[in-house]
C-alpha cells in the first residue's frame, strides 16, 4: 500500500510564486498602516479633550499670574511710597535734632558760667515736657550760701537760660550745702 502523500505541488512557477507571496506581504502591510492610523487617529481624538483642557488652564493661569504681577506692582509702588514717607520723615526729624542744642554743649554752657566756691557733682540734660525747651538738672554743693546765691544769680543772667528753679530749702545750712538745681532756655548762645 502506498502512503497518502501530505507534501502539496506547487502548480504555479516560481516568479509567479513570488509574485502572490509580495501581492500577500504588499496587502498585509497596507492592512497594517491601515489599522496604525486608525489606532493614530483614535488615540488624537482621545487626546483632544485633554489638550483643551491643558489650554485653557495655561490660559487661566496666565491670566492668574497677571493679576499677581500687578498687585505685586500696586503694592510694591505702596511700600515704596511708605518707604519714601518715613525717609521724609527721618529726615525732617533729623533737621530738627540737629537744631536741638547736644547735652554737650549745654554742659559746656554752665560750666562756663562762674561758680566759684560751687563744686559741680552732677548733670542731668533732656526736653522739658512740653518739649519747647530744654532742662537740665545740676547738682552739687557751694561752700557758702554767698557762694551758691552768686551762682544762682550768675546762672539767671545768661541769655540762654530762662528760668532757674534753686529750692529755698537750699540755703537751709551755712556751709557745704548740698543743691540740686534745675536750668530750663535754650541752651544756645545767641
């Protein structure tokens, strides 16, 4: 008996073998770019919506950042303003301090006045309270009543003082008296 034969003839020569088998690959390779630009195609329209969104929320923000911008502006335009008040201000500040007489000076003024027999121990300088003038407290101890009474009286002539308050109580003892004494004017010589 012979055996059924599996193997298949080939009825078609080779070039026209060849040629079906490229016709096949050509169409499986249309049917393929076929099918990925589909797949491209579906795969952008399912994008789109995201790409929208995208859009508008670059929009959004930009916007957002612009308002930003410009209140950053306003207030920075504010604080420099501000900055440019208080710089005013110090500076007018500045110029009136500069006509206020140093504790210095006014130290130097009343121990240029004559206080002989006066021993001078302490000095306390600032504004009076109502601002307008200055004050300063001077303490010490006179050998005698003559000797404080001649410095009271040496001190209430200068033109730069305006008033000086010596207690009555000073004069209490006769000899090393113990006084403090307050000085109120200008402290500036004219």
């Amino acid at each position: 008996m012979t055996e059924p034969t599996t193997a298949l003839t080939n009825l078609l020569p080779a070039d026209a073998a060849r040629a079906v088998r490229r016709g096949y690959f050509m169409r499986l390779a249309g049917v393929i770019v076929i099918a990925l630009s589909l797949l491209l195609v579906v795969h952008a329209l399912l994008l789109l919506p995201s790409y929208i969104y995208l859009k508008r929320e670059v929009a959004d923000r930009t916007q957002h950042l612009a308002q930003l911008d410009q209140a950053l502006a306003q207030d920075s335009d504010k604080q420099a303003a501000q900055r440019l008040t208080a710089i005013r201000d110090n500076a007018a500040y500045l110029e009136t301090l500069s006509a206020i007489p140093t504790s210095s000076g006014a130290v130097r003024l009343v121990l240029s006045v004559p206080h002989a027999g006066v021993t001078l121990s302490g000095f306390s300088y600032g504004p009076t309270p109502d601002g307008k003038q200055q004050s300063m407290r001077v303490t010490g101890t006179a050998a005698t009543r003559d000797a404080l009474r001649n410095y009271d009286l040496a001190l209430s002539s200068v033109p730069w003082a305006s008033s000086v308050d010596l207690p009555i109580s000073a004069y209490a003892s006769e000899s090393n008296i113990s006084f403090s004494l307050t000085i109120e004017g200008s402290f500036q010589t004219p």
